[in-house]
C-alpha cells in the first residue's frame, strides 16, 4: 500500500516564487511548448497572480524540500482558475498531485465561491484522472468561455465537489 508523503502546505511568499518558476517550467516544457502567457505568470507570479487577488501553495517535504506548487489566479469575483498545478520530477508518483490538490479544495470554497475552474489538455490524462476523482466535472460552457487561454487548452473542467 502506498503512504502519503508527510508535506507542509506553504503560502505564497518571495523567497518562494523561484519555485514556482522551475516546477512549471520543468513540465510544461517536457509535455508542450511554453507559451507567452506561460512565461509572464511563471516568471512573475507576484505580479500574475497574487497582485491580481489570486493565491499560490507550495507543498514541501522535509528531505526533498519544495517540490510542487498550485494556483488560483481571479478572474471575476468568486470566479477562480485552479492553474499552474505542477510537482517536480523528482516527486513524480508519490501523490504530491493529489495531496496539494486536496489541501487546495478545503480552501477553495471560500475562495472561489461562485466558480472553480481548470484548463488542461487530452495528454495529461494522469491530471485529468486525478481532477475527476476530485470534483471536477468536464465542461464546454467552461471551455468556450475560457479555452483560448492557452493554445494547448482542449480541455475544461469545473469543480462541482462530486467524487
């Protein structure tokens, strides 16, 4: 039986956004190309995210260190995108996904609580899985209002809490 990594769940701060950076980076580049919007809110996450009423977790291990990061970037009020979802290579296959995903789901009512919504692609069916099993809910109402986003984007997902 597979054991849960023991993870702490930080907030965004500065000294970690370099983090946020070079976990993203790391597999948008092994999967797709990075796009512009990729780079800006990668790069600047401060300014792309959190000064806009968005938020970012990291999940640490205490001998691996950081190894994954997750988004809420605003896009109305109550209305949020679960973006930049990423674990470092080095972490893959451990449930670091899965953990940071549900620290992120006890605090998104709260946060998002009009709409809750991701944008992903049909080759990350390990992501996809692992949202469906979470409360998540293929959407096209979601994916023409907001799939342009990204070029990649050929998948919507809203968060309805049903598992």
């Amino acid at each position: 039986m597979e054991q849960s990594l023991p993870l702490e769940f930080l907030p965004f701060s500065d000294n970690l956004s370099p983090y946020f950076d070079s976990i993203n980076r790391e597999w948008i580049e092994t999967m797709f190309v990075l796009e512009p919007v990729d780079e800006d809110v990668i790069s600047r996450p401060k300014e792309f995210i959190i000064n806009n009423g968005g938020h970012i977790w990291f999940a640490k291990h205490p001998t691996l260190g950081v190894i994954g990061a997750c988004a809420l970037a605003k896009k109305s009020e109550g209305v949020f995108e679960l973006t930049k979802m990423g674990v470092a290579s080095n972490a893959r296959g451990l449930k670091v996904g899965e953990q940071l995903l549900q620290y992120v789901l006890t605090l998104a009512p709260s946060i998002a609580h009009n709409t809750l919504f991701l944008l992903t692609n049909k080759r990350c069916e390990a992501a996809i899985h692992l949202y469906l099993k979470n409360g998540f809910e293929h959407c096209k109402e979601t994916m023409n209002k907001y799939g342009s986003a990204y070029e990649r984007c050929n998948v919507a997902m809203r968060y309805t809490g049903k598992t």
